[in-house]
C-alpha cells in the first residue's frame, strides 16, 4: 500500500491535530515520588541535567528560528511558536523539578540571544533561494533532534520501570516521551514535501549536502565539555553501545532526502563522526578523572 503523498495542507492539519491532542504537560499531574532518589541519581545525574537544559534553552531556540528563517510560512509559525515551544519549555521545568528532587543544583540554560553565526544565515535567508536551503536544514536539524530525544526518553524510560520507579516513568518521562513522536513527525513530513514537490533546484541540493556534512551538530553540544556531556548522555543511557545503530535511527532521514543515491552509505560519515567524538570525549574525561582521583 501507498503511503499518502505528503502535502502542505496535510502538514497543516498534523500540527493543528499535535496542539489539540497533545496540550503542554500539567505541571501538576507529575508525581515526583521516588523510591530509592540515590539510586537514580547515581543513573540518571548527568543525563538528566543535560536533557533538562536542551528542553530549557527552547525560548533562545525560538528567537533564533525568527531570525534565521524570515517569513516563514503559517503552518512552520503554527509549529514553533504555538505548538512545539509551549510543550518543550513544560519538558523543560517538569526534568529540572525532577533535578531538584534528586538534590541535584537546579538546571543552567543557556538562553543568550541568537549567536553571530545565525544573524549571519538571517540575513541571508532574504534571498528566496537561500532561505529555502535554510528551511531544508531547519527540518533536517529538528527531525534528528527529535529522533535522539525519542531514544533518550525510551532508555529512560525502560530503566526506570526496571527499577521500579513508576510515578517518575508514568508521569515524567513518559509523559514527555509522548510528545516528542509528533514533533519528528512534523519535520520529516516537511522536508519529505520539499523534496517530493521539487521546491529545491539541483544545485541547492547540493549545497544543502555540503553545509549538512560541514556543519552538523549535535543538540546542546555547543562548546567542548558540552560534547562530552552529550556522550555522557550517549554512553549513560546505552546508546553508545552500539553507536551506530543509534546513528543510524537519528539520521535516517536525511540519509533517505540527501544521500539514497550514495550506494552503501547507510549512515552519513559526518553523523557518525560527531557522536563518535562526544563518546569519546566523555570516555577520556572519565579516564582523566580517574587518574586524578
């Protein structure tokens, strides 16, 4: 059976469904009861942390989307601004509440302004054919976030139910692992029409590869100790037990949209590269740690 062709009016209608169905958590359906908070903070510490302060950072992350893609269309304003923001800053203050249980110092975003470099894209994305590479990459950019907090949430998820801690799986975790589905949801479905409805030329395509496969990042992972904090996360939660696996699932899409035509090329080089270094970052701080103790 055919999977129905991807069209704005059916974007349109998901993100319209994703705010109805899917309101921000109430902050006061969490129960913060926790049987042995220790034994979870020994687990889930550093993961935690940086996952609270990723969801946080979304009011800088909106100011930036104004900047960065000028003029954008009702549906993606629908999205990030009365939809996806909302329930990412509940996320947000539903694991730094969870932090503060566990007698953890309260989360640190990082909510300056845009940086330099997105002024930059800002002031190109005026150009209609530039601002539509942009908006590839946006898409691209949200979707393997979106995929990495899906398996982050599930590992948390599932060990938290080994470990008998219930309320903080039910109402926590879970409670925001269901939301983040629709978000993926929403930017491969957009980047699957630009691709389908041949918004981009050949030549933006290309382009779109070679800024992809320069500047690809990991979320949060905006200076050195936060890479390997992102490995920490990696290697804490199991994902980088088999990495690339892991890799795999977050870059599936883009690897289908940029790469399908590159025979053997199941996960992008650049992907695998970026979550490589992290674990190994967060391996060495450990290994240095250890030596000095």
């Amino acid at each position: 059976m055919t999977a129905p062709r991807v069209d704005a009016t059916r974007i349109h209608e998901h993100v319209v469904r994703l705010g109805e169905k899917f309101p921000p958590v109430d902050l006061a359906s969490a129960d913060y009861t926790i049987k042995d908070a220790a034994a979870v903070r020994r687990r889930f510490a550093g993961p935690l942390d940086y996952m609270a302060r990723v969801e946080m950072e979304v009011e800088r992350n909106v100011l930036e989307l104004a900047v960065m893609l000028p003029g954008v269309s009702e549906t993606d304003r629908l999205f990030y601004a009365d939809v996806w923001a909302p329930q990412e800053e509940q996320h947000g203050v539903l694991l730094d509440t969870l932090v503060q249980h566990l007698g953890l110092p309260p989360t640190q975003p990082d909510l300056d302004g845009p940086t330099a470099s997105v002024r930059v894209l800002g002031a190109l994305a005026h150009i209609p054919a530039v601002h539509e590479v942009i908006r590839l990459l946006y898409y691209l950019t949200g979707a393997s976030t979106e995929k990495s907090a899906m398996l982050a949430y599930s590992s948390m998820s599932a060990e938290l139910e080994a470990m008998g801690e219930h309320a903080l799986k039910r109402t926590v975790i879970d409670a925001i692992k269901v939301q983040e589905p629709g978000h993926f949801a929403f930017y491969r479905m957009s980047a699957q029409e630009m691709i389908e409805t041949g918004v981009l030329k050949p030549w933006q395509l290309r382009l779109a590869r070679f800024i992809r496969s320069k500047a690809f990042s990991l979320v949060g992972a905006t200076t050195p100790e936060r890479k390997a904090d992102f490995g920490g996360v990696l290697t804490g939660l199991g994902l980088a037990d088999d990495l690339e696996r892991t890799v795999r699932d977050v870059s599936r899409l883009e690897h289908h949209l940029l790469w399908a035509e590159r025979q053997g090329m199941e996960v992008p080089a650049y992907a695998f590269k970026a979550f490589r270094d992290a674990a190994d970052a967060y391996r060495e701080r450990v290994a240095t740690a250890t030596l000095a103790a």
